[in-house]
C-alpha cells in the first residue's frame, strides 16, 4: 500500500489511512474506509480539503475482497457470512448446527501471512445467529499471491470448518440400575432433561430396566425401533470395561465398540458404540450432575449424526480438564 495526502475532491475510490473526526471529535469516517462521492460531500462540509488516504499497489488485493474469498472457501453447511468493517467477514449460524473444525489444518492457515481465522470449538452447539467464525485480513490490503496460498491450501485439504445441522434429533435414554430401573430413572431423569434443553431439546424415548444383560439387551432393541439419532445409558454402576453388563449387552444387540475409557474429567469412564448408524453412549456418573462433563463433548455431534471416531474421542484430551 502506498500512503498519501490528496485533495479531497480527488480521494473518490481510494481508501482512508486513518480515522477521521468531526471538530466536535465525533467519528464522521473509519480507518479503511472506501471514500465515495457522497463521503466527499461530508467531508467539503466539514470543511477538510486535504485528507491522508492510501492506494492499492500491483500484486495487492483490498482487505474486504481478500476476508470474502477466504469465507466463501473455508467451510460448509448451514451459515451465512455477514462482511464486517475493519477488513473481517463473520460466519453466523443460520440454524441450530454442531461445528466440526479441521483444527491442523486452521493452524497450517493461520501460521501464513496476510490474515487470521478464528472459529468456535470443535464439537461445540451453535444456535441461529450465532458467530461461529470470523476471518481478519492484515489493515488496507493483501498480497495477492498470499492469498492464492491460503485459497488454494483450502481448496486442496479443506474445509476448514462444517456447520453440521442438527434437525428434529430424537434421543432415546436407558435409565439402568443393578436392582431396579426406576431407581436410576428416578436419581438422574431431571439431570438429564436440564441437559438436553441447553440444546432445545428433550428426550424422546426413555425406558427404565434392571442392569443384567438379557434385560439391557432387550430395553435397547426396543428403543433401536424408534430409529433415533443418539441412546443415552444412564447407569448407577460405573463399568470396569467392555465385559461388563451394558458392554455385553451392546454386543448382543450388534453394537461395534468404538471407545472405552476418554480422556476427559468427568466422564473417564465414557462406553461408546454404534449399532447400524445409530450412536450408543453410555456415561455412567455423568448424569448425577449438571455440571460439564463428557456427555456435553460428545452430544453435539452425535445430535448431528457425526459418526465420532476413536482418535476424536482421544484429541478431547487437550481442554479434557472440565472440572
């Protein structure tokens, strides 16, 4: 970019270098500002002649043009981006969604020169409206080839970031006890509904049956009619492993283990399998309190019917340290 002072009847297109203030000291234009016929009638009535502006040089882009092809590259879904002053355009939700970020790949993009982006968290819920990124470019302008890399590294490995909706999700819940069912559906049903309505949901299908095998089993199928997206097991007892009780039952359903044990505080003690495409997660403990845990992690993705994997179970380690 290559500063100057211009008369203002002369600035129309080019881009302001600084704030300018009316004598009263009230802003009239921001820094980086595209002056137009109009501004320079202001600006003659505020009685400036001269004012401090900058041009684009060859191989530069504008910072507005350059933040809206990255926004138009980074992601997928359901968002919409809104251009903000100060070279930024922002991504709000445009429907309750879960957002999935790359984040190797957002720091590979963020270690190059030219602009920055910044997202939510991995996995976190997002409600209409919501800014779930924005991308800031460098004051004034660009350079071109900087921006051809960081497009082209998006084209080539991206996205960076999905906003995957979450729609009509329905959550059946397995309250499990070694003597009584109603005893568990009793400790944890209240805790369990508070939950789910931080999302604006409830549960849609809830059972409650005696912790043995044959029992669990059967209490699962019955629930796998519904054809919902996500169970939730609520257990009084905290498992040793796979072999136990709800392990076993899982198995005789069809359930795939995907996961036991994560590295998350509460919730170490995390069961998650699938049976056919529909996630089973078992938490026992998690639902005494409502306070953060693993089933919080992990219910926005599965609410979006996101398969997780072992290895995204193993990444919730950094930040795993809720409580």
């Amino acid at each position: 970019m290559r500063a100057q002072t211009v008369d203002v009847k002369e600035s129309t297109g080019r881009i302001l270098c600084c704030t300018v203030f009316r004598a009263g000291g009230k802003k009239l234009l921001s820094k980086g500002h595209l002056i137009s016929d109009e501004d320079i009638r202001v600006l003659e009535s505020e009685g400036m002649d001269h004012i401090w502006v900058t041009e684009l040089e060859e191989g530069e882009v504008a910072e507005d043009e350059a933040v809206c092809a990255v926004a138009a590259e980074i992601g997928c879904g359901c968002y919409e981006i809104k251009l903000a002053a100060g070279g930024r355009a922002n991504l709000h939700a445009t429907e309750n969604c879960c957002v999935l970020v790359d984040e190797d790949l957002l720091k590979q993009v963020n270690c190059t020169s030219g602009m920055v982006i910044a997202t939510a968290l991995n996995f976190s819920f997002a409600m209409p409206g919501q800014r779930i990124a924005t991308i800031k470019s460098a004051p004034f302008a660009v350079a071109k080839s900087d921006l051809e890399g960081v497009v082209n590294m998006i084209r080539e490995r991206g996205p960076i970031m999905q906003a995957r909706p979450v729609r009509q999700p329905s959550v059946g819940v397995l309250y499990t006890d070694p003597t009584h069912g109603d005893r568990a559906r009793t400790m944890f049903e209240s805790i369990m509904r508070q939950r789910l309505e931080r999302y604006g949901f409830v549960s849609s299908f809830a059972l409650a049956c005696a912790e043995d095998e044959a029992t669990v089993a059967r209490s699962l199928r019955h629930l796998m009619r519904s054809k919902p997206s996500l169970i939730l097991v609520a257990s009084t007892t905290a498992p040793a492993g796979p072999e136990d009780v709800i392990g076993r039952a899982l198995l005789q359903v069809g359930g795939q283990m995907e996961r036991f044990l994560a590295p998350v505080e509460p919730g170490n003690l995390m069961l998650l399998s699938y049976c056919e495409d529909t996630p089973i997660l078992s938490a026992p403990g998690c639902f005494r309190s409502a306070k953060p845990n693993v089933v919080d992690l992990l219910l926005p993705p599965l609410l979006a019917r996101y398969r997780v994997s072992t290895w995204e179970v193993a990444s919730l380690g950094h930040g795993g340290l809720l409580a």
